[in-house]
C-alpha cells in the first residue's frame, strides 16, 4: 500500500510540472515540506489530543482533527522546483498559486537554520529578487536547505 501511495504522489508531481514548465524547460530538483517536520507535527498532535481528551474528549477530538487537516496540507499543497532556468513554487490548495523567479532575478539567497531546525534536519531558504513584483520567498521547513 505505502508502495503505491508513493507512486501516486510521484505520479501527481509529473502531471504538476509538466503543466507548468515550459516544452524546452527541465526539472533539475523537485522538493517540498520535509518529511520529518510533517511526522514531528502528527506526532505531537496526537499527544496534545489525547492529553487534552483526559479533560474534555470534544477538545481532543478537535485538536486531532485539526492537526490531521494540517499535516496532509503540508503534504499536499506545497511543491516546489528547480528548473535549468528558473524556480518555481506552486500552492495548490483550494486554488493554484504559481510564483516562478528567473535565475537572473535572483539577488541572493539565505538560509537560515535554529538550533531546533538543525537538530530536526530541515530549515528555512529566502531567495531575494531586485527589480521584480514578486517579494522576498521563504520555503520554510526545507530537508537539508544546504
């Protein structure tokens, strides 16, 4: 089962980029939320749930239904990509956000990790433009953002 999952998700970035880049345009990385960060957040929802549900069951059911909503969230609505020419960054939740920065646009780029973000393995890359209507872009909670 766990097989095929994957090879739905695989299946599902295909179809994503291939909508979005361009015929003569590659993928170079593809990458989203980090694993680990999504399963520390499941982890420590259900033990706030069940925590809270020795108090008031209706609390704990509710917390676990919202920390469920936000894990497969975090699993399913942030994709983002490095191209030959550009990054591209899609949100698709209820809508489709596309934020796509040419390589040349690109200021500088930081990364950022706390003590907490090195310890869980992931961490934060802001990639700063200049002369762009697109804002500074944060990809938060990145696996090994190096």
């Amino acid at each position: 089962m766990r097989i095929c999952s994957i090879l739905n998700i695989v299946a599902d970035m295909n179809n994503l980029w291939k909508n979005i880049i361009a015929p003569d345009e590659t993928v170079q990385k593809e990458f989203t939320v980090s694993l680990r960060f999504r399963q520390i957040i499941l982890v420590g929802v259900v033990i706030l749930a069940i925590i809270l549900s020795t108090q008031n069951i209706l609390v704990g059911i509710v917390i676990l239904l919202l920390g469920i909503f936000y894990w497969w969230y975090m699993s399913t609505a942030k994709h983002y990509a490095f191209t030959n020419k550009r990054v591209v960054l899609v949100e698709s939740f209820i809508t489709k956000d596309v934020v796509s920065i040419d390589y040349n646009q690109i200021t500088d780029i930081e990364i950022d990790q706390n003590i907490f973000d090195a310890m869980g393995g992931w961490g934060t890359i802001t990639i700063n433009t200049a002369g762009t209507h697109v804002p500074e872009i944060k990809l938060q909670f990145i696996d090994s953002p190096q």
